[in-house]
C-alpha cells in the first residue's frame, strides 16, 4: 500500500485522480465524486460555501484512509476535499480506492464517504436567493 | 487560552475566536468549557450537536484543559 493521499484544496480538479489510482497489482479503481447539487427540499440553491479546520481535518480524513486500509486490502487511497465558495455542478470531494479486486474498493470508498460526512470538520453553508444556511447545524 | 470557531459557531459567537486569556477562572475541563458556553450563548443548545477539539483531536468531557492548548468547538459537520 503507498501512501495516502490526503489534501484540502481551493479547488478540486478530478481528472487527473485516475492516475493516482493506477496501480500495477489493481484490478479496479473506484471513485466517488460529490458535487453541488441545484436543488435542497425544492429550494434553489445559487452556490455553496465550505469551510474547515485544516489542521484537524487532514488529520481525520487520514483516520479514515487509514481505517480502510486496515479493513480492506488496498493499493491506493485518495481523500480530497474542497473549501471555498462553489457552484452548481462543481466538484467538492474525491475519494478513491483501487485494488485487485473490484469489491474491496466498491466498499471503501462507500466507507469513507460516509466516516467523512460524520466526522471530518468541515462545514457547508448553502446560499439560497434569500437566505443562507449551515447545513445540519439545526435538528 | 484561546477557542478557535468554525461554522454556526463563529455566527453565533459573532467572530472567529474567543479570548479567555483575561478571564478570571478558565475552564478546567472540556465538561466546564461546555457549561461555560452553553450559559455565554444560549443559541448553542440549538444545534444537533457540539464537540469540542483539543490539539486538533475530539476530545472527551473529562479531558482536562490547559492554558497552551489548542480549543476548537466544533459545530456539527457538513462536509462532502
């Protein structure tokens, strides 16, 4: 297994993550792309905006890289996310996994979306035409 | 002693840090530092959650507090 990569960037250019990935003992590469989406319960949204604790969020998004690798066998791990104001359509977080077969990085990459979601501090502020929003600050 | 703050925490609070450096008794604990905000801002009790970090890690009610660490709440989170 090399190393992970892990990073929070201004911006998240996703093509090059393919060959990140590659790896002579992979079979399968799996990648999830999570992008800003148009519309929340009917409301149109005009952009988002990210913000993160740096320090503690590399650190967390390393935790869970390196809690699939100990799950799965895997050869490659990426974990990027975006900060910054973003629009519809753009991407804001890449996660891949590649492997010698297809199912270990189906699962982790699964996996650490998911752990991402729940534990690393980052945080999203919708901005609608006439309000704006910290995405699940309230119950 | 300085409490970093991040999302809904810095509206709330209405900037980005909270100086306790003057402040007669600091926190002894993350359990203290709770109290402590939850009587200042009674808009935390809102939120879904709050977790408070120590040196860059989430860290428990009993973990004690001292005066050069590095304080962040932590609002609950929203990435991907």
């Amino acid at each position: 297994m090399k190393e992970p990569i892990i990073e929070i960037v201004d911006i998240l250019n996703v093509d090059g993550v393919y060959k990140e990935l590659s790896h002579p003992q992979s079979g399968g590469i799996c990648v999830f792309v999570g992008t800003v989406r148009e519309f929340t319960n009917n409301e149109e949204v005009v952009s988002l905006e990210f913000e993160t604790y740096k320090a503690m969020a590399v650190k967390e998004m390393r935790k869970i890289a390196d809690q699939a690798v100990e799950k799965w066998q895997l050869n490659k791990v990426v974990i990027r996310h975006a900060v910054g104001a973003k629009e519809i359509e753009e991407p804001v977080v890449v996660i891949g996994a590649s492997s010698a077969h297809r199912d270990a990085c189906f699962v982790a990459c699964r996996f650490m979306i998911d752990t991402l979601k729940e534990t690393v501090p980052i945080w999203k502020k919708e901005i609608f035409k006439n309000k704006t929003v910290w995405v699940s600050a309230h119950p | 002693m300085e409490l970093l703050l991040f999302g809904i925490a810095k509206d709330i609070v209405g900037k980005s840090i909270i100086d306790l450096s003057n402040s007669d008794t600091l926190p002894q604990s993350v359990a203290e530092l709770k109290k402590l905000l939850a009587i200042e801002y009674p808009d935390f009790s809102k939120l879904t959650s709050l977790a408070i970090a120590v040196n860059s890690e989430y860290a428990a009610d009993d973990v004690a507090l001292k005066k050069d660490d590095e304080i962040a709440i932590i609002p609950p989170v929203s990435g991907g």
